[in-house]
C-alpha cells in the first residue's frame, strides 16, 4: 500500500500567479506601475490622499453652471502669468539703461520670445477681467454674506494687489509709453488723502523717476506681490472648501417659497 505524501508546508507553496503574470509586460505598463508605487509610498509618509479627497471632493449645490468657473479661470491666469514671467526674468535686466534693451532682444532674438512675453503682456488683461468677473458673480450670487464674509476680504485684497501688480509691470519695458504712463498713475496715487504723498515718495523711491523706482516697481512685481497673491489664493480656497459654494439665488428663492408653503 502506498503511503500518502506529506503535506507542505504554506511557505514553501508556489504562490498562485497573478492574472497577466508570465506575459512580457509592456513599458507603458512598467511606467503607470512605477508611477503608483512612487505615489503610494509618498502618501504613505504623509498623507496627502486625506487633504486632496477634502479639497476635491465635497458637495456643490444644485444649479452650479460656468459662472462658477471664473475662480478657477483666474487661478490658471495667475499660474501662466507666474510661469511666462519667471522665464521673462530670466532675460531681463532691471536697470535704465538695459531694460529697454534687454526687453528688444527677449522679443527679437530669443527663440519663442515674443511668444512668451505676449502670452505674459496680454495674460494680465486677462487675469483682471477675469478677477473682476468674479467678483461681480460672487456679489449678484450673494455669496458674500454670512458666512462667507472673510473669503469676500480676502478677495477684494487679492483685486488690489492684482491691480498693483499690472500697475507696477507696466514699467518694466521702460519705453516711453510705459514710462510717462507710470508717471501719470503715480501722480494719481500722490492727490490721495492722507497716504498719497507717502504712497507717492514710496513708488518713486525719491524725488524723482529713475533707477530705484525700476528697481523697486520690479521687486514689487516679480516679489512681493506675487508672494502676497499665493498666500491669499490659499487662505481664499481655504474657505471655499471649508464653508463651500453658494447655490444660484434663483435656486435659493425658490426653495424658500416651496418651504413656506
């Protein structure tokens, strides 16, 4: 009589193969694979998927439509102006006797030049209408009453401080246009009560234009202002993820007829 084998033991079992497993695996495949275990392993050391699903996954009312879009319009405007302007700053020099010129061999000489400093000259007339449209929206919506009263401040800041960034890059070239131009706004600024004469000697930088008031519009611009917009775009999506978006007031009207019924 023949005895029966004995048992192996778990450990030494073959582990079932996998479905696919065997197949030659193709490079796209390698790659997405790669990709996720990259991710995995970065979440796993800090988490990010729980404040990702909390920014991106929450309620919107009913009656969203593209009036909505406006916000997240005037973000990707201030990402493309940050992104054209670091490669314009790349070529151009802040001083008055090279600005002009550095500005002609950016548009002229370099390759995709006139591209970039296009996409960046006429992407800040678009990032202020579209900062402007708005701000129109959320106040026809009625999304700055309680309680959303901050995220109002915080965006009524962030239209000055877009406004004093196309103001303060008008200069840059330091052509004629751009020169007399600035010389009529800072003027403007100086018949101010109170601030304007300080607000004034500030933007100059002293008694009259020259190289520190290049030097101090491009600080300005290229620094301070834009740093000031980041922090504030996070404080703003801060609290529209935290109190979330108002409905359409058509909506809302509605609801407190059939309420009240």
């Amino acid at each position: 009589m023949k005895l029966p084998l004995p048992p192996v033991p778990t450990a030494l079992q073959p582990k079932p193969k996998r479905p696919g497993e065997g197949e030659r695996v193709k490079p796209l495949d390698q790659a997405k694979e790669a990709g996720i275990a990259t991710v995995d392993w970065v979440d796993e050391r800090t988490s990010l998927s729980g404040a990702a699903r909390w920014l991106m996954f929450r309620k919107v009312p009913k009656g969203t439509n593209w009036f909505y879009t406006l916000g997240s319009a005037s973000l990707f405007a201030f990402l493309s102006q940050a992104v054209t302007g670091v490669f314009l700053a790349m070529y151009y020099d802040p001083s008055i006797t090279n600005a002009y010129e550095s500005t002609r061999h950016l548009t002229n000489d370099i390759f995709l030049g006139e591209f970039v400093r296009g996409m960046h000259r006429w992407g800040s007339s678009v990032m202020v209408i579209l900062v402007f449209l708005h701000m129109a929206r959320t106040f026809f919506f009625g999304a700055y009453k309680y309680p959303r009263e901050l995220n109002w401040i915080i965006g009524v800041v962030l239209l000055i401080m877009t406004m004093t960034m196309s103001f303060t890059g008008y200069l840059l070239p330091f052509d004629q246009r751009s020169y007399w131009a600035t010389v009529v706004g800072v003027n403007i600024n100086g018949t101010g009560p109170m601030v304007g004469p300080y607000l004034n000697d500030f933007l100059r930088g002293g008694a009259e234009f020259g190289s520190t008031t290049l030097s101090r519009f491009y600080a300005i611009h290229m620094l301070l202002v834009p740093g000031g917009i980041a922090a504030m775009i996070g404080a703003h999506l801060y609290l529209v993820t935290r109190l979330g978006t108002t409905a359409p007031p058509w909506l809302r009207a509605k609801s407190t007829e059939r309420d009240t019924v």
